[in-house]
C-alpha cells in the first residue's frame, strides 16, 4: 500500500489541477512500490501515467521499461561496495555525512512527523581529496545503485538540446531510489550573469534549477566540483548541505599511510610517518597511485625483491619522475561561499 502522505499528496495536486506535480508524485509512489517489490502495480501505475499523457498532450511518458533498454545513454550505472569508514574526512565532514545517510535510512521516520529527509549535497574542494569515493561510499551505505552523470551523452552544440536532454535525464532518476551523480558540476551549473557564456547556458541552469526543485527526496544527488566560485548563486542555494574537502593535514595522510602499509605482509623499512614524508604526495590521489604502484611491482615481481628493497626502488623511481604543475599548492584552499 502507497504511503499515506504521498496518497495525500496525489488528492491535493489533482484539486488544484497540477498536472506536473501528480506525475511526480505518482512516479514516488510507483517508486516506493517497486522498492517494496510491489513491480506489477508499479508498471500499472506506469501505464497509467503513460496513458494519461498521451491523451492529454500527445506526448507519451517514457516508462522505467523503455528506459532500461538503453534509451537514455547519459547515465551510467553502478553498484557499490565500499563503506565510508574507508575514508579519511575530517570528524565534521564524516558527521554531517553519517547525519546525511541516516536521514535517507529513517526517512519513514521523518515523514510520519511532516518532514522529508535532506537529498542534496554539494562537495567541493581541489582534486583528489575524495569528492567521488565519498559519492561512492553514500551509494554504498544506502544500498542503491550510483547513477553517473555521462556530460557527453547530455551536452551538445544543438540549440535547446542540451537542456532537453538533462531533463530526460532527471525523468529517469525519478524512476527509483538511486544516488544521482554529478561529477564537475561547474559544466552546467556555472553563472548565468557570465559574459562569456551564450544564452544557452541561461536556459541549461534554468532547467537545471527547475529539476533540482522538483527531484524527490527519494532521489539522492551529489555533485562536486573543483572551483566552486563558478557556481551560479541560485544552483548553490539549491542544495542543502554543502562539505568542503579540502587537502589532508600531515596528521591524516600519515594515518593513511600506516593503513595501505598493513597491506602487506612484509615489512617496508619505513615507517608510516617517514615514508609519507619521502613520498610527500599532494593528495589521496596521489598517495593512492604509489601504493597501486606498489602492489603491481609486488604482484608482479612475485617475491624476486624483498618489499623494502621493492619499496626503495620505487622511491628513487618516483624522485626521477618530471616535476608537476599543479592547479593547487599544499596549503591552497577552496574559496568558501556563502549564499544570500
């Protein structure tokens, strides 16, 4: 049986004649039936919605069936299996995170007293701090499947296209609880006062801000981004929570260190604290492609090298490497907005 606000909901829109409105919430409804495994009235709904369109406009509501057959190539999905105890966030990120998923997990809870959970979040900060693996590890603890947003399936250099096709992509996400994506946000959530910009980008955000007020909270979206000052200030006010992931402090990455060392069955002949010191990486990132540097040598070398000599090596091999230019320096970090 539907939930009863949602049932409340549908009575209320069809009073006032709010079409919109009654297919979003009888798509909830179709939603939180297939997630009870209730598909057979789930596809009725479906149908029903479907028909209803055709008659009243012509135009035919695409059903979760024609969609999973590949009409919609702007997301790609994935299953995840990684807990956020996996990561290394700061005690306030990993708190306002943990309140986030709890949210989701007791929404029942929430909306028997009149309040829906919170369903947005924006991370921002500079690369390889864990903007994705933390989108990655929410997925994970909710139990739904990760929807990707694929930019180049959804932004072309047709007229009006651009903006057709991200609302179709949002049709889709209605279809089922999912955690919704958005990785370098900035691409279509940037200012629309931008001189440098064609209308087009005005009537993408303006989509974008339209489907953002009308997602469900079932909907889970996460979006990142490296430069948050590019933001469009309405696109920011949109979401709920906003965590700053910024670089790790000496402190955490040594913690990091010490955990990727006990990897290995062997000693390497460093400490935790000394080898990051040597390593010196700028970010998770780059801490994580030495030690997969690491475990391919080890895998590969089959025990020809002991692990501190393998280790040693692949230091002066990283010492050898061309110096980077990077976008941050170490104690650089992402500007803080704040919304009116």
């Amino acid at each position: 049986m539907a939930r009863g606000d949602l049932i409340v909901k549908l009575v209320k829109a069809g009073a006032v004649g709010d079409q919109q409105l009654v297919h979003t919430i009888a798509e909830e409804i179709a939603s939180n039936e297939r997630s009870k495994k209730h598909d057979l009235l789930a596809d009725r709904i479906v149908r029903a919605l479907s028909s209803s369109s055709k008659k009243s406009n012509g135009t035919l509501l695409r059903s979760t069936q024609s969609m999973n057959r590949g009409d919609l190539e702007s997301i790609h999905r994935q299953y995840i299996d990684r807990p956020i105890s996996t990561l290394f966030l700061e005690e306030s990120t990993r708190k306002a995170c943990e309140e986030f998923i709890e949210e989701q997990l007791r929404s029942e809870v929430l909306r028997a007293n009149g309040i829906e959970p919170r369903h947005r979040l924006l991370l921002f900060g500079p690369p390889g701090n864990g903007k994705t693996s933390l989108a990655e590890c929410i997925s994970s603890e909710l139990a739904l499947p990760l929807f990707i947003v694929r930019y180049d399936a959804v932004v072309t250099s047709y007229l009006g296209e651009t903006a057709k096709r991200l609302k179709n992509l949002f049709d889709y996400a209605r279809t089922e609880p999912c955690v919704l994506f958005f990785d370098e946000f900035d691409a279509i959530g940037k200012k629309r006062g931008d001189l440098h910009e064609t209308g087009e980008i005005k009537r993408v955000v303006s989509t974008l801000l339209l489907q953002l007020d009308h997602l469900p909270s079932y909907c889970v979206l996460v979006a990142a981004t490296n430069h948050p000052e590019l933001l469009d200030r309405a696109t920011w006010r949109r979401f709920e929570i906003k965590l700053e992931l910024g670089h790790p402090s000496t402190e955490q990455m040594i913690r990091y260190f010490d955990q990727r060392l006990n990897e290995f069955t062997e000693k390497s002949g460093y400490s935790a604290q000394r080898l990051c010191s040597v390593v010196a990486p700028k970010s998770y990132s780059d801490a994580e492609d030495f030690f997969l540097d690491l475990h391919r040598r080890n895998t590969l070398l089959q025990g020809a090298n002991s692990f501190s000599t393998l280790v040693t090596d692949r230091l002066r091999a990283r010492s050898e490497y061309p110096d980077l230019e990077y976008f941050y320096s170490a104690d650089e970090r992402a500007p803080t907005l704040t919304s009116s």
